[in-house]
C-alpha cells in the first residue's frame, strides 16, 4: 500500500491542496511503520514544493486526526 500512496502523490504533487487531501487519504490506510517510511519519503522528494504541509500533517499536534 506504501508505494501506492507514493505513487499517487507523485502523480498530484503539482497542486497543493490534491497533495495535501491525498497524503491525508494515504495516512488513513497506513500502519505506523508505512507511515514513518512515506514521512521520510515525502521530506525526501517534497521538502522544496510543500514544506507547509509535510510540516503540519507530520507534527506530533495530538490535535490532529488522519
């Protein structure tokens, strides 16, 4: 399911708010240990495009529900 979800990722990289909804989707369906590899993934290859993003989905905020 992990390279899945960086597939589609890959695909949507070029809007942000399709990257953001679908790596949201791609947390969901992960279990913790696919998470921490798409976490590192994602810095990686989008660290440059949505540092925004990978910042706020992959903080420790217990606020925050995939």
């Amino acid at each position: 399911m992990l390279e899945y979800v960086k597939m589609i990722l890959l695909k949507v990289s070029f809007d942000k708010m399709i990257f953001e909804k679908e790596l949201r989707k791609g947390m969901k369906i992960l279990q913790a240990e696919e998470r921490m590899k798409l976490k590192q993934w994602c810095y990686e290859n989008f660290l440059d495009k949505h540092l925004m993003i990978l910042e706020r989905l992959f903080s420790r905020n217990p606020g925050l529900s995939f």
